[in-house]
C-alpha cells in the first residue's frame, strides 16, 4: 500500500545519477502515481531546512548504502497525477565510499516498505525496463558525453 504521506501535498524530492562502468544505478520502487513496480534513480523527500544535496546524500545513503558526493544538476521532472505533485531534480553524483545494498524508506512501515531491488543497467537495458523518468533511457547519455 503506498502511504498517504505522499498524496495531496507538493513533494520537494532530490535525486541522483550514479553511473558506473556506463551503466546507471536504479532502485525498484512501488510508484505512488502508477502504483506498479518502477525503477527509478535512489532519491526521495527534501525536509524542512535541508538543502537540496544534504536532502540527496541522505537518501542515497538511507536506499543504497553508498556514501556520495554531488557534482551538478542535469535535469528536473514536474509530476502533477492526482493525487501527487512533485518536483524532482536530478543531479549527478559520484560514489565516495561504501557497499551497495537495498536500504529502506523511513517514511513506511517495514511491513509496508516500497523499495523492492536495486541495480545498474546500461542504456540498452534500460530499453526493456519500466524505468522513470523517460530521460533516463536517451536523453541522460547524451547529456553526460557532454
């Protein structure tokens, strides 16, 4: 079930890009929009007072178990599917330390919990995956080789 802590209320959400050996690490989450299994860059809520990269670095940490770095801003995503409205910017990061393992959300129950798998995928096999948003497949590579 996703939790009402996402619906009816603008959601300020960071999120980074890490990519490694040309392939982009991606965590599988339940969509509170689509409410099917997506595969999405690890990111998520920005709270109060917390910059946009302390909000990213968190988060990374909290999904992914990675310590990071953020270089800068390649993207930002509008999402208004009633009941959601967020605002996402995307950022590229750099791995500092750490052991990639799933992490959990903390804003849901253990019982309830959203994050499914994470992985790294390269462009080709982001073709086949249902991954979001849709630069990710074509238009993040090409902004990157810039």
């Amino acid at each position: 079930m996703i939790p009402d802590t996402y619906s009816n209320k603008l959601r300020v959400r960071s999120c980074g890009l890490l990519i490694e050996d040309d392939k982009l690490l991606l965590v599988e989450l339940m969509s509170p929009v689509t409410r099917e299994w997506i595969w999405i860059p690890p990111g998520g809520g920005v709270e109060f007072g917390e910059t946009l990269e302390e909000a990213l670095i968190r988060e990374f940490r909290e999904e992914t178990g990675l310590e990071i770095s953020v270089d800068k801003q390649l993207h930002f995503e509008e999402i208004i599917e009633h009941p959601i409205h967020a605002i996402e910017f995307y950022f590229l990061v750099y791995k500092v330390s750490g052991t990639l393992k799933l992490g959990t959300d903390p804003e849901v129950k253990d019982e309830a919990q959203i994050l499914r798998d994470l992985r790294y995928y390269s462009r080709e096999d982001l073709k086949g995956v249902n991954a979001f948003p849709d630069f990710v497949k074509d238009d993040l590579w090409e902004i990157i080789r810039k």
